[in-house]
C-alpha cells in the first residue's frame, strides 16, 4: 500500500486531500497542531510544523513514503506598514519553514524508490495579494522553492509540483462578508469559490503522474490565467 503524508490535515484542503487520498487505497497520515480530525482511514498525528524535531519524529516512525502533500499555512491580512516582526516570522516559519522541513526529512526516505511532492501555494503567491504582502511572499517561495526541488530531485525519480488555489470555500476566507463575497464572486470567471475537494483533486492528480514535474497548477476558476 503507498503512503502519503500531508501536513495542515486536519481540516479545509489538508483534511480533504487526506480523505481523498484514503479513498483512494492510500494510507494516509494526516499532520496537524491538535492531533485529531475526522476521516475514515486517515491517522491524524499531532506535531507543530515550525520544529524540525518533530517533522523527524514524523517521518521516522512511517516505514515508508511515497507522497507528501505540504499544505499546512496561516494567513496574515494587514496592511505591511503595520505587521511586527513576531507576525512576519510566524507565518515565515509555518508557511516556508514547516514545508522545508518536511522536505527535508521526507527525501531522506524517498531516495531510492521515488516519490511525489506537492506543495500547496496559493494565488497570491503568483500575483500577489493587497493587504497581504507576507502571506504572498511566503506563497511565492514555496512556488520557487518546488521548481528547484524539481530539477535537484528528478535524477532520483521524484516528481515535485505545486497547486496554487484561488479562493476557497474555507475557514481561511470566512472574514468575508456577504457583499465581500459577492463581489469576490464576480471577479471569478467560473462565477464561484472553489471547494476543498476540487483543490484536493488536483494534488491527487499530480502526486500519480509520473512525467509532470517543476509545474504550478492553478486551480482558480479562471480567476488568474
């Protein structure tokens, strides 16, 4: 059975990429800060992202890897005139550090089989978000960060790949108020948000192909092409 470890799994698209990938036949362990989460046959594991001893405990105790899905992230909506150094370095240190982490320790056992890494950036990562400058940046380097990954890691038959989503139907964006929304809608071409599932959809496809590798993926509903 192929094993699949994704951080942030406990909820939004985390959660729906670990369901997904149990339905599958995948089986699935599912990283986040609590620990617990709902889905059949999903091993939910609590570990904090920013530590390095724990993305090692983590993937140690796995026998095996064959994908990892980096999509633990939190967001920061402010003006940048007004963020602190402590707000910079939380969403620097989930956002980029975490991912790096896990990346690092998850190759480790991915040499000499092969495997699959996705990344989960974001829109903003691609064109930058008013407002949310640090978020945007953070984005922005997962998406170098898995073009490069792409071309060190091929020689070893591991693909890498990142989903960048547009605006989803999550926690993430339940800021919005209803003419907020509304009018986000409207600058969508498909005319809605997109689910957790759709994005999870995508991670999928990309994880089991074997001859796509240094891509971003939007999944967006047209709203950046």
């Amino acid at each position: 059975m192929k094993r699949v470890l994704v951080t942030g799994g406990s909820r939004g698209i985390g959660l729906a990429t670990a369901r997904l990938f149990a339905r599958n036949g995948y089986a699935v362990t599912a990283v986040s800060s609590s620990g617990t989460g709902e889905g059949d046959g999903v091993a939910f594991v609590r570990a904090d992202v920013r530590s390095e001893e724990d993305a090692a405990r983590v993937l140690n105790e796995m026998p095996s890897l064959d994908v990892l899905v980096l999509n633990a992230g939190v967001d920061l909506y402010k003006q940048v005139q007004d963020v602190s150094d402590a707000e910079f370095s939380r969403v620097m240190d989930v956002n980029v550090k975490g991912a790096f982490f896990y990346v690092k320790h998850a190759v480790k056992k991915m040499l000499g089989s092969g495997g699959a890494i996705v990344f989960v950036s974001s829109v903003w990562g691609e064109t930058g978000g008013s407002c949310e400058s640090v978020y945007s940046a953070s984005k922005g380097a997962l998406i170098a960060f898995s073009k490069a990954l792409a071309k060190e890691l091929a020689p070893s038959n591991i693909t890498v790949n990142c989903v960048s989503p547009g605006v989803i139907d999550t926690a993430m964006n339940a800021r919005l108020t209803a003419e907020e929304r509304a009018a986000t809608e409207e600058e969508i071409p498909l005319g809605r948000f997109g689910s957790a599932e759709e994005v999870a959809r995508a991670v999928l496809f990309v994880a089991e192909h074997p001859y796509i590798t240094g891509q971003n993926i939007g999944v967006n509903g047209g709203f950046y092409i």
